[in-house]
C-alpha cells in the first residue's frame, strides 16, 4: 500500500526532528524478526527512553539531508530492511539496546549508526559503543572516584578518635 505525499512528509518532519535531537543513533536489519520480537524490542526500548522507528530509508536519507550535520554523509549504507533507534538522552543506550537484544535474537544484525557530531559508525563502532558502561554509571564511578579521599580522611580521623575514647575509657573504669 502506498503513502500518500503528506504522510510521507509527516514522517519525514518527525524523523528529521527526531534525528537532530538524538544523540546517538544505532541501525539494524532486522529481516527474519518476528512481529512479537519487534514488539518485544520495542517495549525494551521503551522502557529505557529509546525511540525505535522502521521506516523506509529513502525518507531517512531525506530527513538526514535536512540536518547541516549530517548533509555531506555518505548514506550508502542505508540499504535493505534497516530499523533505527534513537535517544536524546544518552549517547550509549540505543547501541546497547540493539546489541543486548540480537544477542538473544540472531536476525538482528546491527549495521551501524551516527553520532550527534555527524559520524557514520561502522557496525564494529556501534558494537564498542554498547560494551561501555552507561552515563549515569560512569557519572556514579566518577564521584566514588573523587569522594575516595575525603573518605579515606574521615576514616583515618574517626579510627583515631575511637582509640582516644577506647583509652579514656580504660582509664575511667580502671
């Protein structure tokens, strides 16, 4: 069934505006995926604040070149039956996504992605990406990072303190 002009253009408004916004974007073929997985995928994403979008990716190739970032990119890539997950959020979320979900699933296949500064990544970059750890877990190891010293003090001062209390104590008793 065939889209009509303004439907065409409804979606490639919502994907141009989708794609300016997110900060990491992640592709994947997903040929051979059931509708319950898809489903599935979708919920999963959902969940984690990321967009999952199937369109046709001739009205990709139109939105990105409506983007200055991502004008001058080769879009060759984009070819066979390509679903696409978006996030405004977090730069690593959409990748770990996909990757955490063709691990169960082998008829997806990550294929690529983009970043906000308007790199094409290869599948491998994608790949990369989904092994870090998430922002707000590097954020939570970077204060642990930094409060370790004033810790350590605190520590250090209050096994003193104790000792005095534990000393004064023996003397008052004896």
């Amino acid at each position: 069934m065939a889209i009509s002009r303004d439907k065409k253009n409804e979606l490639v408004a919502e994907l141009t505006e989708l794609l300016s916004s997110a900060k990491t974007t992640a592709f994947a073929a997903y040929q051979g995926l059931s509708v319950a997985d898809l489903q599935k995928l979708r919920a999963n994403a959902r969940e984690a604040g990321v967009t999952i979008k199937v369109v046709k990716n001739r009205l990709v190739r139109v939105a990105l070149q409506g983007i200055d970032t991502y004008k001058d990119l080769d879009l060759s890539s984009l070819n066979g039956q390509l679903l696409y997950a978006m996030s405004a959020d977090d730069e690593v979320i959409p990748a770990k996504i996909l990757s955490d979900f063709a691990k169960d699933n082998a008829s997806l296949v990550i294929a690529g992605g983009l970043s906000s500064d308007g790199i094409l990544m290869s599948a491998d970059d994608v790949k990369a990406l989904a092994a870090l750890p998430s922002k707000s877990q590097l954020i939570a190891e970077v204060i642990a990072q930094l409060l370790s010293p004033v810790h350590d003090v605190t520590n250090a001062l209050s096994g003193n303190l104790h000792a005095l209390l534990d000393g004064v104590e023996a003397k008052a008793t004896s």
